[in-house]
C-alpha cells in the first residue's frame, strides 16, 4: 500500500494529498471546497483536542458554544474586522425552500428572504463580544475565560485537504480582562500553551513570535504565533493567539465597574488552532511509506500481528497475545491485535506502516516455540527479536523513544534549514535553492515588506519573541534595522 505513494522528492504536494487519501485521513466531499474527516484521521484530531481541552482547562478556561449564524450588523461594528473577513463570508440570505411550479426540483422561496442576512461564523468575536455585554457588569466577573470547539466557514477557493478548506474544525478562544497589562498576559500564556503542545504531543518544533502589522488578525493589536517547518521547506502557521486591546469592547460596548465604580472598557484577547495542525503533523514527519505519528498521538500505538497456518496455530497464538494486550491497556497503551483472516501478515504490515502506527508486533509459530516476538519501530523501521518476558518494558521504552527521537529529528532539520543572510541577492539565492526560514534585516515598512513578498512570494512569518537586538541593514533598502525577522515560503 505505502509503496505506491509519490516520493517526496519527486513531487511534494501530490505525496502529501496521496498520503492523506490512503492512509484514510480525509477526502474530498460533494460539497466543493469541504472535505470528510474519516474515522482514522479523526481519532488523531480527537486525541489533539483532548489534550488541548485539558491544557486549557489547566489554566481556568471553560467551554462554551455560540451560534453558528452571525447577523451581518454585528460583523460591521469592528471596521478592520469585516475588512479582514468580508471576501471570504458566506451568506445565508432566506430561510425556506419550495417546489419549483415548473416540476424542476427545488428552488429557494422568493418570499422567505430574511430581513437581515446572517453570515456563517468565519470566526466568533462579533457574537461572543455581542453576549459578553450581557455577562459582565463588574470586576467581579472578570477574568472571563472561554473556549468553543466548533466548526467555520471561510470560503477558500484553492483548497488542499486539512490545511485549507472552505469549512473547518478548530477551537477558539475569547476572554475578558479588567487591565491591559492581564490581556497581554493572557495571549502570551496561550502562545506557551500551543507551542508546549506542538512540541509535547506533536513533537513538531516551533518558533514562537509576532506578527508584522500587515499580517495581524483582523482588529488585533497584536498578534503572537507559533511557526513550523515543513520538510519541503516551507513555513506553516501553526496557532495564533490575538491581544484585540479594547476595540471589540467599544464595538459592543463591553464595560465593566472597576473597584472604584468607575465604567471601563474590557480588554480582550483570541486565540485559535484548526485541524490545520493535522497537515502539520503530516509534512512534519512522514516519509514515502507513508505516516509517521508520534505516539501521544497515534489511535494506535502498538499492532500485533500474528502470522500463522490454519486456525489451530491461531487460536495459540491468540491465546498467547491476550495476557500481553491486556496488560499494555491496563497500562493505557491503544493496541491492536489484528487476526482478521481476510487479509496476509504482509499487506498488514504494509496497512499499519503507511497508518503510521508507533510500534509493530509480529508473532508466527517459531515465535510461540522459542517465546519471542518481532518488534518493530516505524520512524527508523528497525527490527529486532525480543524475549516475551521482557516486550511490555520494550514497548513502554519505545513510546517515549519514538516521541523524542521524531522530535530531535524535525529540530536538526529546521536548524539546518534557518539561515542567516544580508543581502537580498543572497536572501532570493537561499530561497530558491535551500528554503526553510531565512533570518535578515528588514526596514519595519509595509512596502518593502510587500515588495519582498511580490517578487519572491516569501513573507515575513514572525518577528521571533527571543529576538536579539542586532544593528544592521535592510537587505533591500539599506535602511536601519534593530533586529533580525523570518522569511519563508509558507503553506
């Protein structure tokens, strides 16, 4: 199965929507621009957003849900918001369909228009920040710390599966501070907690930093990022998390009495991730025969297969099998024993490599004979020959091993592939031939911002927070510059 993808090095982009296809990931859908989640593929979102629902939950936030459907008034209250937006809203303008008179099927009622056309959530600020009004009063009901998990439409028009559609899964997050000082604190703990989980659970290294103004979130003052190399080279936004100041509170007028009974405005901040992390699991760490997931994040950690001849030599070995899987769930371990008998140890083999799954087992009867099992790891594809007494502390070892060894291996290639340079002849030479991120001056305008990304389609993917203040020159204008920003080409 996993032998016939595309190598990467022949053509990237087709190896990766091949993988997500065969790996029983995702697939288009019949609605253009949407796509279906298969059962594999959302077992690894599921497990994501278990372990970010508990990291947020660690910090004080709680879950909510806000309606789908956002009245177009509400989007026209934050100016810049609905600018950032408006292209990509789709629109719900009636509310009832009928018969066609001419026996042609349905058609939309011309007589069910809505007063007031409702927009399909692109994102939740207008609607949370119309009910904050309702909510908070006083001091006493701040902080306000709410996460959704829900669905959004931006209408895409080039899409590619997990990493851009026109409807996806994410979680946001929108809270309420009394102070300034609180808010930016807040956007900076969730920036701690999407990086920790990228590079904890997805074992994906990230750099962490802010946005130039002309890549913000829509109404944001500031806006902090995680980015992540992909093995061709180029950047993904991982996760962003927003400071909005108080513009969502003076658009809503979301006030509160302070301890002296004074009204203020409340300060904001929102944060997001989407099962775009998906295709950065993905590009982070497979290769051509097929997925790669680490383990804290694998709906199957361990697979036994059993290789056999007639169903007496079978039943043994599942008799064998069944102490050693029940141990390894007792120990919170997913494992699988496939016995189907509809398919050959080998297209198993070839199924749960191209899966991705962490840890392969393989017990015949030479193995029942002499009390062994193969055990095989599908990041290095290393097997060895193992005493039964001695597999579940293989097992326990290899979970972790995996973990880091696929995370060092993502960091060494990202450190490889970040490179300083100081003229633009040599920034668009790198580009070109190496990619990755590519660290120089750059002047803090707009236009040669815009310029560089004209020319070379490489934008400015963060300012990084641990940036060093370094004198230098604009590798274009030969202006001034204090510090150094990362460019790359990005998904």
């Amino acid at each position: 199965m996993g032998k016939n993808l595309t190598k990467r090095s022949e053509d990237y982009s087709k190896w990766y929507n091949e993988l997500v296809v065969k790996a029983d990931l995702a697939e288009n859908s019949g609605v253009r621009g949407c796509m279906v989640i298969k059962p594999y593929g959302f077992a690894i979102w599921e497990k994501m957003q278990a372990g970010l629902d508990k990291m947020f939950k660690d910090t004080g936030h709680q879950n909510a849900y806000f309606p789908l459907f956002i009245p177009k008034s509400y989007l026209s209250k934050e100016a810049s918001h609905v600018e950032g937006f408006a292209k990509e809203c789709a629109v719900v303008t009636h509310y009832r369909l009928k018969n066609d008179p001419d026996g042609k099927g349905i058609i939309v009622d011309p007589d069910a228009k809505l007063e007031e056309e409702l927009i399909v959530r692109p994102t939740s600020e207008t609607i949370i920040w119309d009910t904050y009004r309702r909510w908070i009063q006083s001091y006493r009901d701040l902080p306000l710390l709410i996460n959704q998990w829900a669905n959004v439409v931006r209408w895409e028009m080039r899409t590619r599966l997990f990493l851009r559609t026109a409807e996806f899964l994410w979680q946001e997050g929108h809270t309420a501070h009394a102070t300034e000082k609180e808010a930016i604190a807040e956007a900076e703990l969730i920036l701690d907690v999407y990086a920790d989980f990228a590079e904890a659970h997805m074992a994906v290294p990230v750099i962490k930093g802010t946005k130039t103004e002309s890549e913000r979130f829509a109404g944001a003052i500031d806006t902090y990022c995680i980015e992540a190399l992909m093995q061709d080279g180029k950047a993904l936004q991982a996760g962003t998390s927003h400071f909005l100041g108080q513009n969502f509170a003076k658009a809503f007028d979301v006030k509160f009495a302070n301890r002296e009974g004074k009204q203020e405005h409340v300060w904001a901040t929102s944060w997001g991730v989407s099962t775009r992390l998906m295709g950065a699991l993905i590009m982070t760490h497979s290769d051509d025969n097929g997925l790669v997931l680490p383990p804290k994040l694998a709906p199957i950690q361990v697979v036994i297969v059993p290789i056999y001849r007639g169903l007496d030599q079978l039943d043994l070995i599942s008799e064998k099998v069944a102490p050693l899987v029940t141990e390894l769930r007792k120990k919170g371990i997913a494992v699988k024993y496939d016995d189907r008998d509809t398919q050959k140890p080998g297209f198993k083999f070839n199924e749960y490599e191209l899966k991705g799954v962490p840890v392969r087992l393989a017990i015949g009867q030479r193995d029942l004979a002499n009390g062994t099992y193969e055990i095989a790891r599908r990041d290095t594809l290393e097997k060895e020959t193992i005493k039964a007494d001695e597999v579940v502390a293989k097992i326990e070892f290899l979970m972790e091993d995996i973990q880091k060894t696929i995370y060092e291996k993502a960091a060494a290639y990202r450190e490889d592939h970040i490179t300083k340079v100081e003229s633009y002849d040599e920034f668009k030479k790198v580009l070109d031939s190496k990619g990755g991120f590519i660290s120089a001056h750059w002047d803090g305008t707009n236009e040669t911002e815009e310029k560089i990304k004209n020319e070379t389609k490489a934008t400015i993917r963060c300012i990084p927070i641990n940036a060093v203040e370094e004198e230098g020159s604009c590798m274009v204008t030969g202006a001034p510059s204090k510090y150094r920003v990362l460019f790359a080409k990005a998904y």
